[in-house]
C-alpha cells in the first residue's frame, strides 16, 4: 500500500479512490492521519503502527467528516483523537455512521473493530491553532469548502502538510459546502508555503508531493476548476470540457453534476 516514504512519514495509499492513509514518526509521537477503507488495508496500517510505537502516544488525526475518512476510527481505541470544532459539533454523525455501514454491507463487509463516529479530545476551534507535543509541532489552519468541518495541518520540524481533500492531482474540487469557502481555502496556500518551511503535501486522494511548483500548480488548477465552473453557469455553457484532463470520468461526471447543482444554488440560478 506504501505511495511515498522517508524517515519520518509512509504515504499508505488505498485500492480505493486513490485514498491516502498519513503515518508520521517523530521522537515524541506517532500521528495517524485518516486510517482508511478496506479491513485489510486498516489493519496493515494498524499492524505498521503498532510496529513502530514502542512507549510512544499515538494520536489520531482526522481531516474532515466524510464517512470514507473516519471509518478506521475505531481500529485505534488508545489514540488521542484530534479534528475541528466543527467536525466535533456535527449533527449528523449517525447519518455518516450509517453510511459506513450501508457500504460494508453491500460488500459484505465485516470489520475486527466498531464503527462508530470518532470522539474527539483535542478540538482545533482556531485557524492557526497549534499543538506542541513536546518537540513535535501541529499548526491547523480552517479548510472549509469541501465541507464546512476540515482542517489543513502542518506538522513540524519535518514541513509536512496534510491537505485532506484538498490539492489532489487526480480530482478536480469536490464542493460539498461553499465554492466561496473553496476558494478562500485555496488561498491559504500562499500563507502557508511563507510561514512554513513545506517540504511534502499529502492530499487525501491522490499522490504526495515534495515540489512547490507542484503545489501551487494544483491550487491553480483547483481555482481555475472553481472560477470557470461559476462562469460557464453564468452564461449559460456546457462546463464538461473543464474535466477533460481527468481520468475515472464515468464517476467524476456526477461530482462535476454535483458542483454544478451546488454553484447554481449559490448563484441563484
Ligand atoms: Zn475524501
């Protein structure tokens, strides 16, 4: 499963929708990000976790609510769990619960540890909050647009930026918020590469990447996605050129029908 990997971090990277799975080793934790899809693939996670942790905290990271995010949660029972306030707050947790459910079901799916929504003991209510964890540090910013409850997070000394669904290089933006929320998000990364000394992006689907250029160039694309799209609607035109570049286009049609019933919303049209 391993997409990239150096001293300190292992890309983990699913079968399934190019999903990647975050492990970062530092002298004084172990941080998991987003521990993800098939029972085989959580437990390989799990089983390299547990490999690597001598007497070391472990602590759970999730990026935002989707169901396909959060579903490992319950395979890590001892991990300090941190997400967003908003992620925290969510009123419909038994509606995302059931979601994991009705997909192991309909593979017959069975699972060695509980599905249930993640309780979380460290709330990230600030953008530009940061959590010391003695010589590790975690600085989270608010990335709202996919959904309204995900966080960007840089952990330091080693300059990484865990993206969540953000700045993938095999998707185009999935809105499921705020196309205005989108962009904001996406301007974050100027702020970002200037505070941050960034050295990998890990989005949540898709590859990991060590190249600035790189970086901006996904949120450009990203932007140019959101500002064509909005455009398109405005007067009128068909917009399915604009996921010409894109493979798996039998399934990314309908999250491109998905944005656009959203944008329309936003409009007014
Ligand atoms: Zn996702």
């Amino acid at each position: 499963m391993i997409q990239f990997k150096n001293n300190h971090i292992t890309v983990f990277e699913s079968q399934l929708f190019k999903t990647t799975s975050t492990v970062i080793e530092t002298d004084d934790c172990v941080i998991v990000v987003d521990p993800t899809w098939l029972p085989s693939e959580v437990e390989e996670i799990r089983d390299y976790v547990n490999k690597i942790k001598n007497k070391k905290p472990i602590y759970l990271l999730f990026t935002h609510s989707d169901w396909d995010h959060i579903l490992g949660y319950g395979a890590f029972p001892d991990a300090i769990v941190i997400a967003s306030k908003e992620l925290y707050e969510r009123k419909d947790k038994d509606q995302i619960i059931n979601q994991i459910k009705v997909f192991d079901d309909k593979y017959y799916i069975d699972r060695d540890y509980p599905i249930s929504y993640p309780k979380i003991d460290i709330v990230v209510s600030e953008d530009g909050q940061v959590l010391n964890i003695e010589g590790t540090s975690l600085t989270f910013y608010k990335a709202k647009g996919h959904t309204d409850d995900g966080l960007f997070s840089i952990v330091e000394p080693y300059g990484i930026w865990i993206a969540g669904d953000y700045l993938s290089d095999v998707e185009f933006p999935y809105i499921y918020f705020s196309s205005e929320e989108y962009e904001k998000t996406l301007a974050k990364t100027d702020l970002i590469l200037k505070k941050h000394d960034v050295k990998l992006l890990v989005p949540g689907h898709g590859h990991a990447t060590e190249n600035i250029d790189e970086i901006q160039k996904r949120k450009k694309e990203s932007l140019d996605y959101i500002r064509e799209l909005r455009s398109a609607i405005l007067s009128k035109r068909d917009s399915f050129y604009l996921l010409e570049k894109y493979s798996y286009l039998r399934a990314m049609k309908d999250f491109h029908e998905g944005n656009i019933r959203l944008l329309k919303k936003e409009i007014g049209k």
